[in-house]
C-alpha cells in the first residue's frame, strides 16, 4: 500500500485494503500481493520508505508477552504495520514541517531508526518464529526451572459481618466453642477467591493465609474487610500449582526465556561486527 505524508496530517491509504494485503502476505500465498509502487514482497510504502515483513517482526521482538499475543495472528499484524504507517507519516510531516532540524527532533529520529534496525536485525539472526516452533528447546527450559510459571495459592472465607471488636471477638470464641453456628449469627458472606497480598489487605490476608490453616478452620482473629469485621473460616483452599506448558501465555514466556540469551548473543555479535567495519567510530 502506497502512502504519502501530507502537511494536512491525512493518510493516503485505506485500512481495508492494508488488512487484505498484509492478511494476503502473513498467509504466505504463492502469489504475491502488491498494490501500485509497492514492490512484491513488501507491505507499504510511506514517501521514500517501503516496510515490509520484516519491519513488522523487527518491531514485534520489541513488544512485552501480552502485546505479542494482542498484535498476534493476520490482524494483529494488520494493526502493527497501520501503526507503523502512522509513525512514518508523522516522522515525514516533522521534516517536512523543518522540525527535523530541531537537534532534539533529529537525535529522536536517529535513536528511532537505529531501535527499528536493531530489532529487525536480530529478528533475521534469531527469528521469534524459529525459537516459538522449537518446542523441545522450550520444553527443556519449562523442565529446568521448576520453580517458575506457577499458579499462586488462593484462598477464601465465609463469615458474618460485625461493626465492633467485642461483638466480633465474643461471636469467635461462641464458634469456637461449638456455642453457635454462622447461620445463627447472622447472614453469611462469602469473599472471592484470591492470591494473598499482605500490602493490599494487611488486616486480612496474614490471618486468611496462615499455613496452619485448611478448608473449614476458624480464622484465628476477626478480620478487616471494607468498613467491617467478618468472623468466620476457611472456605476454600485452590493451592498453587505449575502453569501447563500448553498455555498460550506460558508459550509466550517461554519464548521470551528461551530467547533472550539467543538476542543477547546475536546483539554482541553484531556489534563485534560493526566495530570491525567501522573501527574508527566512537565507543
């Protein structure tokens, strides 16, 4: 798709003509898509620039696990390269308009480029989609740390509401004792499942999360939660336990550890690499 930046801010590209050919081009058809000035194997043209599939996952290596999945698929990747457009267009429109020689502007758009060309060149060295597809490389990462990936521990209770400390504490000791019932003591409320969280719910979760504590044990204290004090036991005890390998956000992560050091080497290379062709560059 051809684009021109225009003083007016206006884009010159249609969005669902962007989304069929990038749709066309993720899918790999044996013919290519191109649209008029755009060459084949590419997805865009903005002025001078031409984008193609590796902008998109040059820029994708630079995104966290949960936009991996958001900008995953043909329409997420739809959506990546019209944000791409986006940026080219203003980045024109700034030159265009003499902001370019604004030292701060310039510096900004050179730090832009050498960002885009980075991760497009690790993206070729150590392609995400090589390392996603290598699942016994994953799978030995998943085995080697067991402590990572897991589950939290949740918990909750059921109780019945109190407005003072006496009231609360006598209604604890009567069902400690066997004197009396939640029923009998009022209407019974029962708390989400959650993880614990001390900072979040100091007055709560140090009580709720005692290890000594099971399913059906009394609290061992009223407990503070909103404006009252609930009385009562242990509802439910989920314990913690490993996040499975097949989950989409776990194969995330684990593309993301596998990975980093495979980026980290490829990244000291290249830069061996650039020192070598140009060694008179400063440091």
């Amino acid at each position: 798709m051809r684009s021109r930046a225009r003083s007016s801010g206006r884009t010159a590209w249609r969005g669902a003509a962007l989304v069929s050919i990038v749709m066309e081009a993720m899918a790999g058809l044996a013919c290519s898509v191109t649209d008029e000035g755009v060459p084949a194997g590419k997805l865009a043209v903005v002025g001078d620039v031409v984008l193609g599939p590796e902008d998109l996952s040059g820029v994708q290596t630079q995104l966290g696990a949960y936009a991996q999945v958001r900008f995953g698929g043909a329409e997420g990747r739809a959506a990546l390269l019209e944000a791409l457009v986006a940026a080219e267009l203003m980045a024109q429109e700034a030159r265009d308009e003499g902001l370019a020689d604004d030292p701060r502007v310039a510096w900004a758009l050179y730090e832009e480029e050498a960002s885009l060309y980075l991760a497009a060149e690790l993206e070729r060295r150590v392609p995400r989609e090589t390392v996603a597809a290598d699942e016994a490389a994953l799978r030995a990462w998943y085995d080697e740390h067991p402590d990572a990936l897991w589950y939290e521990e949740q918990r909750n209770m059921e109780g019945v509401a109190f407005t003072s400390y006496a009231e609360a504490d006598a209604a604890l000791e009567q069902l400690r004792g066997g004197e009396t019932t939640l029923d009998l003591l009022g209407e019974r409320f029962a708390t989400p499942l959650q993880i614990r969280d001390d900072a979040e719910h100091p007055g709560f979760h140090p009580i709720l999360f005692d290890e000594a504590l099971d399913a059906g044990d009394w609290l061992s204290a009223p407990v503070v939660v909103a404006q009252t004090l609930l009385v009562g036991r242990v509802q439910q005890v989920i314990p913690a336990s490993r996040r499975p390998f097949h989950d989409p956000e776990v194969q995330e992560q684990l593309v993301e550890a596998v990975r980093a050091p495979m980026l980290e080497a490829a990244r000291e290379q290249l830069l061996r690499e650039l020192g070598q062709r140009y060694p008179e560059a400063p440091r």
